[in-house]
C-alpha cells in the first residue's frame, strides 16, 4: 500500500510444519529483522524451491530426498514416518489405504517405498491441500507420509510392521543467489535456530555467521 517502502524479506516453509514451527518461525525471524519486514509463506518443498530459483522468495526451509543436488547453507536429516488414526482399520487382505498428494516428492518416496516392499495399496485419498490430506487421515481414510516433527493433533506414527522402512530425507535452509547472507545474518540465524531440530548438531555451518 502507500507509504514509504520497508525491506522485504520472503521466508518459505513446508506445509507439513505450519502447525509446528510457523508462529515460532515468524516470530523469532520478525524480532531479528530490524527495519525489514517479514513475509512468510507455506508450500511444499519442490515449489519452494522453484521461487528461490525464480527469486519470489529470499530464504526457505526445506526437505528433499538425500541424492537432489540442492545446496543447504544448514542442514540435517528430517525422520519421515508413516501416520495412521485410531479410526483406521484393515480387514484382512485389504490393500493399504493411501492419502496422495499427487505429483509432489512425498508420493514418489511412498510409492518407491511400497513398491520396493511388494505392497498392495491403493490411493483412497488424493488432494494438494495440506489440511485435507490430514482431515482425511484423522478421519481413517487411510496412511500418510509425514516429516516426524509435523505429526500432530489425532495423528500417530504408524506402528504396523508391514508397512515398509522410508529414509530419512535432508532438510535445511536454502537461499536465493545474490541473496546477502551477511547483511542478514542476523535474520538467517534466528530462522535456523525456530526451525531446527534441538536435539540436531549442525551439519554444516552457515558461512554468514560471525
């Protein structure tokens, strides 16, 4: 709107940590920012990326399979688990139930993984949007993939013991080139510290710090 025009710094995040990360993100990144205003947005990972690559966004967390050639100025490894609801029941011989999120890298890791594990399934659920997905999954419709941290409210690890073994995917934060990590090294740390795994050392050290 009309005024003077303020810094704008654009912050990404995956979908799968709204409920978990977003407000502390916002927060502690909004307190490190002096005289820039924050804008942060929600997306999966692959369109994340795509705005840092098209310059819509200056900075993002993201999860990415461990062989994707995308350069982390931090990173570490994210737990994936299988989710279920209470709700859920298998009658014998049943194939998996599936909640998709179609042409996304969360689908081509489930479907490589039950593949690979000789499972029968079938997609019971499909749709882009996040809380439909887990809408679906709470209701018993059917199993999900999700990063460890993003599993909240009447979902749970799944704990069947056909359901096959999925890596854990690296995750991390990514800039936009001629993004200027010194001048907003301030910014980037306190990003990193709201979104890290406590329990995580780095892995790799942000060459903005001091």
């Amino acid at each position: 709107g009309g005024g003077p025009v303020t810094p704008l710094v654009r912050i990404g995040l995956p979908v799968s940590f709204a409920d978990d990360i977003l407000v502390n993100a916002f927060r502690s990144s909004a307190c490190a920012a002096k005289g820039v205003q924050v804008h942060l947005q929600c997306a999966r990972s692959e369109e994340l990326l795509k705005q840092l690559d098209t310059g819509f966004l200056d900075m993002a967390l993201v999860i990415v399979s461990p062989d994707k050639p995308v350069d982390l100025v931090s990173e570490w490894v994210e737990p994936i688990s299988w989710v279920r609801s209470a709700d859920l029941h298998l009658g014998p011989g049943m194939a998996l139930p599936y909640i998709s999120w179609p042409n996304s890298e969360t689908d081509r890791v489930a479907f490589e993984a039950m593949d690979k594990a000789g499972l029968r399934y079938v997609v019971s659920f499909a749709g882009k949007d996040f809380a439909a997905r887990r809408a679906a999954v709470e209701a018993g419709l059917g199993f999900m993939l999700l990063p460890e941290r993003g599993i909240t409210g009447k979902l749970t690890v799944a704990r069947e013991g056909f359901l096959p073994t999925v890596p854990p995917q690296r995750a991390g934060i990514c800039v936009r080139d001629g993004f200027d990590r010194e001048a907003f090294a301030p910014l980037l740390a306190a990003f990193e510290a709201a979104v890290r795994p406590a329990e995580q050392e780095t892995a790799k050290i942000c060459g903005a710090r001091s």
